[in-house]
C-alpha cells in the first residue's frame, strides 16, 4: 500500500472491526494498545512493516482472534502469554523479529485449532515447548530460528515421548 507514519490510537474505537490488514506498509513505532479492545477482531495483520516495541500484553482480550501475523518487523520482547490463551487462534506468525525469552511449557495446550506456527528468525531459547505434542491440526510449526518442527499432517500422538530441547549446532 505504501503507506507510513505511526498507526493512530483511534483506530482501537472501530469496535466492529473484525480484519485489519496493515501489512507491507512503512508503519513505525509500537502497535496501539486501543489495538486490544477490538474483541471482534478474527485477523490482525501487521506484518512487513518497521514496527517497534513488544507485542500488546492485552493481546489476551482478542478472544475471537483466528490470524495474528507480525512477522518482520523490529518487535522486541517476550510474546506474552496470553497470546497462547487464545483458544480460536488457528495461525501465529512472529517471525523475522527480535523477541526473546522462553515459551511457556504450556503455550500450545490452549490452542486445539492452531495449524500454523512461525516463530524463527528471533533471539527465542529454552526448550521445546511439549504442549507442542497435543496439538492437533498443525500443518506447520517452525522454531526458533529456522527449524522444522512438522510438516503436514505430522504424526504427533507418535511423537508424545519426544522431551528434550534441539541443540542448536544441528540448524
């Protein structure tokens, strides 16, 4: 779209909102807390932009959130927890940041639609999350740098006994 600035607080009053799509454009600054009052919000994407700052720690009140996308930009940080509190999200992609910090073990337990999980290109450490196993529908999950962790259609009920962090030195 080629559009620039900071995104205005004010967008937070379009209470009906249900996509906001404000990818590829040259936004900078952090993401407007306003932007978690829009609880009927099912998309959010911000990604492609020069976005600074964490993530909105009340990520948590976008209970109907399907699609959260703020891949690359410049978001430092942890990903708050509530973000995997958050149990219609089917697609998170964060990646191409600079967020740090360890999931919680439990992130995935909450998220029985999630297909779609992209958290590589940050600074991420600690294990693997094993909440990672129950989840159902996952087609593609990539952690933390640019690992593979499944692919479509993964046999996870398999995999329950998997429990230990990937070394580094294999990616």
């Amino acid at each position: 779209m080629g559009l620039q600035g900071t995104i205005a607080q004010e967008l937070g009053n379009l209470s009906f909102l249900t996509y906001l799509d404000l990818s590829n454009n040259s936004f900078t600054g952090s993401i407007p807390d306003k932007i978690g009052s829009l609880i009927h919000l099912r998309a959010l994407n911000m990604s492609y932009n020069e976005l600074t700052g964490h993530i909105l720690n009340n990520v948590g009140l976008l209970r109907n959130l399907q699609r959260l996308d703020l891949s690359v930009n410049q978001m430092t940080g942890t990903i708050p927890w509530s973000t995997f509190n958050l149990s219609s999200l089917q697609r998170i992609s964060l990646h191409g940041n600079q967020l740090s910090g360890m999931l919680p073990l439990d992130s995935c337990q909450h998220l029985p639609d999630l297909e779609y999980l992209r958290l590589s290109g940050n600074d991420l450490s600690g294990n693997i999350p094993i909440s990672i196993t129950s989840v159902g529908n996952s087609r593609y999950l990539f952690y933390p740098t640019t690992i593979l962790l499944a692919v479509f259609q993964w046999p996870w009920r398999t995999w329950r006994s998997f429990n230990s962090s990937i070394q580094e030195q294999i990616y």
